[in-house]
C-alpha cells in the first residue's frame, strides 16, 4: 500500500477550511445587505413612495438562481450547482479530498 500523501492532504484540507470559513462570512455580509434593502423597500412601499409587485420579485429572484430551469428550487439546485462550484475551487490543487473535508469542517465551525 502506498504511503498516503499528508501534507498533500493538509494542504487541501487547510485551503478547504479557510474557504469555508470566507464563504460564511460573505454570505453573512450578502444577508445582512438583502436584509436592509428589504426594510428599505418595504418602509417605501409602507409610506407609499414605491409599490412592489412581490410576485414578480419572487418570479424573477427564483429564475436567476434556478439551476434545472424546473421553476422552482429544490435539493437538485443544489447538487447542480455544488457540481459547477467544487471544480473550479479544487481545479490545480493537490488533496482535493482533503479541500472538501476540510471545507465541511469549515462550514460546520
């Protein structure tokens, strides 16, 4: 049996926590911003200086980040979009396996 590569493996799985650990901080920024400008739309809708067509919002919101084009979202997005996402983050790098280990640890802490 072949030694297996350690430091290969760290090196995949140290890149895999730190991705991690940048993807939960800007996702927190992107909510914190879609949070306000939600307040901010709805308290100009409230006051009557906008009208929103919520429907549409939502229509249009689900196509852009729709994977399948099945009009709705669902596990399957996810799977086709983890699988468009993971090449690319682990693409050239030496311990792949060790990246989406680490990158589960990452997320989990």
């Amino acid at each position: 049996m072949d030694k297996v590569p350690i430091k290969t493996i760290t090196v995949g799985a140290v890149a895999g926590v730190c991705s991690a650990m940048a993807f939960k901080t800007v996702g927190k920024a992107v909510a914190v911003t879609v949070g306000v400008a939600f307040i901010g739309l709805q308290t100009l809708a409230h006051l009557g200086y906008v009208k929103i067509d919520w429907a549409k919002a939502e229509a249009d919101a689900i196509a852009s980040i729709d994977q399948n084009n099945d009009g709705k979202l669902d596990i399957e997005d996810l799977k086709i979009a983890k699988n468009r996402v993971l090449p690319i983050l682990t693409a050239g790098l030496p311990g792949a396996g060790g990246f989406a280990g680490g990158f589960l640890v990452g997320l989990k802490f």
